[in-house]
C-alpha cells in the first residue's frame, strides 16, 4: 500500500511523516518547499503474522509493508489547479490513496486557524487539476475525429470523459462518480486526483488534541478522518523507552502508536484484507482489497500464479490456533480446495496450486 501525504505549506505534513516512519526528515518552516519528496516504507506489524512464524520457524518473516511519500508543501494555487502540476503530478498519480494533512495548530507564518477552508481550497486545486486533464483529452479526442478517426473506443472515451467533467463542473470528485466496466476501462489509465481513496489527517497541537469532536464530525462529512497529536508524536516515536513512550501515550489518552493507528485506519476506510502463505521457507502476509477473488490474490502474490491458477489450499488463521498444526485443521474437516471466484477473506492462509 502506497499513501501520499499531500497538504499546505507548514501544514505539518513532514512532521507526521517523521511520526509515522521513525525518520528524520527536516520540519523547519521553509524545509524541502521545492525539494524531493522524502519516502519511508514501514512494517504492518500484525501479531498474526507473528504468532505463525513461531509455528512454523521459517527461514524467513516478512510482514505487510506501508510507502509513505511526503511531498513537498503545496502552492494555494491560482484556482487554476497549478498546485498539482509538473513532476509533483506524476509522483501523486503513483500512491494508492492520499493523505490530507490539515494544521490545527498556531503558526505565525500561516496566520489563524482555517482547517476547513485549507481542505476546501485543495479539494478545489484537485478538482480542477482532473478538469484540466479532461479538457485537453476531450480536444485531442475532437482533433482524431476530425481526421476520420472515430472509433468505437474513442467513443467511449469521449462519453466516460463528459460524464466525468459534468461531475467535476458541480465540484464534485470523479471517486463518487459511477461509470460502466467500458467507461471505466477507458478512463483507467488517467489517475485522476479525485478518483484516488482520501483520508484527513487532523494535525492537532498537545494542548487541543481530543478536543475537536465538532470539528472532526464536519470534517467527517466528507471525508475519513484520523487527529494526530503531531509534533507530540514525532518525539514520541524518537524515544527509546517503550515504557516511557507508553506513560506519554497515556497521558495524552493516545491509545497506540501514529503508526498503528494510522495503519488500522487506512486498512478500514481503503477497504484492505490480509491473508498469509506459510511454510518452512517463509511466512509472509499480504495485502488485497476486500472482496478480491483467490486468482486476484494469486496475482498479488505472483503474475505467473493468476495466469496459471488452478485451486487454492485454504484454512484459516483461526482454524489454524485452535488445531494447533495443519494436520489438526485436516483431521477436523477445516481444510478446503477453493476455486478460482472464491472471495478471499481476512485471515485465510492460502496455498496456491498451478500450472503453465
């Protein structure tokens, strides 16, 4: 899973970063405002995956993993949807799904609080970003008709693409918009902005933390939201004592890690499942979208092992506890050979049998 953290200058975007990665990264007022993006992958870790590499001591453990990408603060633009363009674009259309992160803290440079109008005013710079990308398709697209181009998949183009603007036009965002598997197909490749999963990251100071419950159920409305206590829990994640952290975490009524809050949230609003292999080589957890199919899962995995899929061993993790071993899960009849349309759920560990 690949999450952008995007957001105003001195939002404090950098400073969650930090928070969630364990990095570094320079927080100053005027740091990396032109700079490459900095990027940290980070385990999920899951006690799941933990409680089988004790079952099956293989050579090898590797947990989910999270690529956090802070890119550098965003102009407010010129209403022309300018904040999103250049290199900053291609990077953004990599990530799965972005994180907004809104100041709800004092700064002098910024001047007074505004965290609904800062998320208007970037909803606005990405509605209008999609729009400009429309619109010049839409005139390449009137160009190839005007040379006798016109075929059926530009047909479908054009009438995924208008759908699409009318949408944008009534400031609305393409991800609440419904398109046919055609129309759907032909507008894949743009990555649209607002097509992308988006969640608010409210980026509180100590003093007011868990005190926005107003504030979060407007920002709610919209959007999933998550508070951070911010530059409280980038110390935090920089301290050593786990006992110590945990006495912090307390007393500012956090419950874990920005981290493991960030990763439960993320999983849940994106809709994401894990499911496991195990084996004496490797124990390994992986992540799908919720309601993907065991081929789907078999592609994650390998290309090799959708394309020639033939079963899927399955069990599940809970069968697994209980039994104690896999010949446990056989000799109580928890053991299944699942076909290819089979949905995956979280927890299934799977082997997948196949043939090319």
């Amino acid at each position: 899973m690949k999450i952008g953290l995007i957001g105003l200058p001195n939002s404090g975007k950098t400073t969650i970063f930090n928070a969630l990665t364990r990095s570094k990264a320079e927080v100053t007022a005027y740091a990396n405002t032109r700079g490459e993006p900095n990027l940290a992958a980070v385990e999920v870790i899951d006690e799941r995956v933990t409680r089988l590499s004790e079952l099956y001591r293989p050579k090898k453990t590797t947990y989910a993993t999270i690529e956090f990408t802070d890119f550098a603060g965003l102009s407010e633009g010129s209403g022309k949807g300018d904040a999103f363009s250049g290199e900053a674009m291609g990077l953004i259309k990599r990530v799965d799904a972005l994180a907004l992160v809104v100041r709800n803290y004092p700064d002098s440079l910024m001047g007074a609080l505004s965290p609904l109008q800062d998320m208007e005013q970037l909803d606005l710079e990405m509605l209008l970003s999609d729009l400009m990308i429309v619109e010049k398709r839409l005139e390449r697209i009137a160009w190839f008709y005007q040379r006798g181009q016109k075929t059926d998949a530009l047909l479908t183009e054009e009438k995924a693409l208008l759908k699409i603007s009318d949408h944008l036009n009534s400031n609305q965002p393409v991800r609440t918009l419904e398109l046919n598997c055609e129309e759907e197909k032909a507008v894949r490749g743009f990555q649209f902005l607002t097509k992308k999963p988006l969640m608010v990251v409210l980026n509180s100071h100590e003093s007011n933390f868990g005190r926005n419950e107003n504030l979060l159920e407007e920002i709610e409305k919209k959007n999933g939201v998550i508070e951070f206590a911010g530059h409280f829990e980038m110390e935090l994640s920089r301290l050593d004592d786990e006992t110590e952290a945990q006495m912090f975490m307390e007393d500012m009524g956090i419950e874990s890690s920005a981290r493991d809050r960030l990763t439960r949230f993320a999983y849940s609003l994106l809709g994401y499942i894990s499911f496991f292999t195990v084996g004496p080589d490797e124990v390994r957890a992986w992540t799908i979208r919720r309601g993907e199919t065991a081929v789907e899962a078999a592609g994650a995995i390998h290309s090799d092992l959708s394309k020639g899929f033939i079963r899927a061993e399955c069990f599940s993790y809970n069968d697994l506890i209980e039994c104690g071993s896999e010949k446990g899960i056989r000799e109580k009849g928890r053991f299944r050979l699942e076909g290819k349309n089979y949905v995956v759920q979280d927890r299934d560990i799977l082997s997948i049998r196949f043939n090319l």
